[in-house]
C-alpha cells in the first residue's frame, strides 16, 4: 500500500484491483469478481481529452485557427476559446435556442454541434451583426418594440430571425411564428418579439 492510501483493511478485492476493474468503464463490480487472468484482459479505457484537432472558421469575419479536444461544442468553443459570450447556455440539450448562432448562412443550436464538425465554416455570433457602429435592423426593432424581457434568449432569437429573414425577407407572420418556433423565450416576451421581427423585416433592403 502507498502513504497516500487510506489506511483500510484488506478486503478479499482488493482496492487497486476494484480501481482497475473501475476504469475499464461500467465492468467495475463484474471484474472484481474475475479472477487475476481475466481481469487484465480487460480493455483499458482511453481519455477523450487526449485526442484534439485543428479547427479554423471565420467567426464574424475574423479567421480563427485553434487546437480544441474533438468533444469541445461549437458553443463552448465561441465562448470559451473565443470569449464570445452573446450565445447562451441554456438547456445544452436542442430544446430552447439560447445557443443559436448562423452558420453558412444557417441558424443552428451551437451547444450540439461540435467545433470539429463546424471547421471551415463562415460563423456569425450576435457580436457580428452591428456594422460601423449602427444597430442591424433586428437589434433595432427589437429594442423599438420591446422584443425582451431578462434578455436570456434575445441574441438567439434575433439570429434566428436573421437567418429566417435573408432568406424569406417578406414573411407573414405565421411565417415567422413557424421559423422561430425553436427558440424559446422563459418570459413569453413572444408578442413583442414578433413585432420586432416584421417590423425589421419591414425596415430590411428586400
Ligand atoms: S442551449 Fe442549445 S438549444 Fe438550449
Ligand atoms: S426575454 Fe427572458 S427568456 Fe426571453
């Protein structure tokens, strides 16, 4: 036993043979019923961190070239690696659209997609709409309208409506109810986003 072992008392298993039955994963108890033999047969787990890839995308206009580990979401890597932090983290799991961001002129939920699989993309973030320090429309109207509450949800639903607008610029409004139905908003600020949305796209060059 090591110094830095707890100072238990043996067990007929014991707990550097139940250690390495528990790395192999979920086999954990049924090799510590194994004898010796099978017991180092088993397969040896392998860390996912150890395994990273170049990723590069233009990211608002700017080329970015990072070495990130395969399991980095697009989401962590805008707001991680790139301190982009107007993409948000809210449900990690496709449901509210916090995360959204456009990618190749698509909104996508950045928190299941991965950095690796987005490399070589043109990525736009909330940070990228304003040019030459004015509002785009949709930042605009959204504050003329008062298309928000807390304010958790606004960057994904205003990329989503961006990228519902560039392509459908003069929707009805069952258009843009249908198109933003992914992105949820927790203060049902969803009058006032619709507003917004038609009254950009009113405002928007056709
Ligand atoms: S955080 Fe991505 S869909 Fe909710
Ligand atoms: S404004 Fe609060 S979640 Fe939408």
């Amino acid at each position: 036993m090591r110094d830095d072992e707890p100072n238990v008392p043996e067990a007929s298993v014991s707990r550097r043979a139940f250690l390495k039955g528990g790395a192999a994963a979920t086999g954990a108890l049924s090799s510590a019923l194994l004898p010796e033999t099978a017991e180092a047969q088993l397969p040896v787990a392998t860390t996912p961190d150890a395994r990273r890839t170049m990723v590069e995308m233009r990211v608002n206009g700017i080329p970015y070239r990072h070495e990130v580990p395969n399991h980095t979401t697009l989401l962590e890597f805008i707001r991680g690696d790139l301190k982009l932090t107007g993409a948000k983290a809210g449900c990690d799991r496709l449901q509210c659209g916090a995360c959204t961001v456009i990618v190749n002129g698509r909104n996508i939920y950045s928190c299941t997609a991965l950095a690796v699989e987005v490399s070589g993309a043109e990525v736009t973030t909330i940070e990228g709409l304003a040019k030459d320090n004015a509002l785009h429309p949709l930042q605009q109207a959204f504050i003329e309208h008062s298309g928000y509450q807390c304010g958790f949800c606004t960057s994904g639903q205003i990329l989503a409506a961006k990228a519902f607008l560039d392509r459908h610029p003069t929707p009805s409004e069952d258009d843009v109810r249908l198109a933003m139905s992914g992105n949820i908003c927790r203060c049902s600020a969803y009058k006032r986003i619709l507003e917004s949305v038609m009254a950009a796209s009113r405002a928007m060059p056709v």
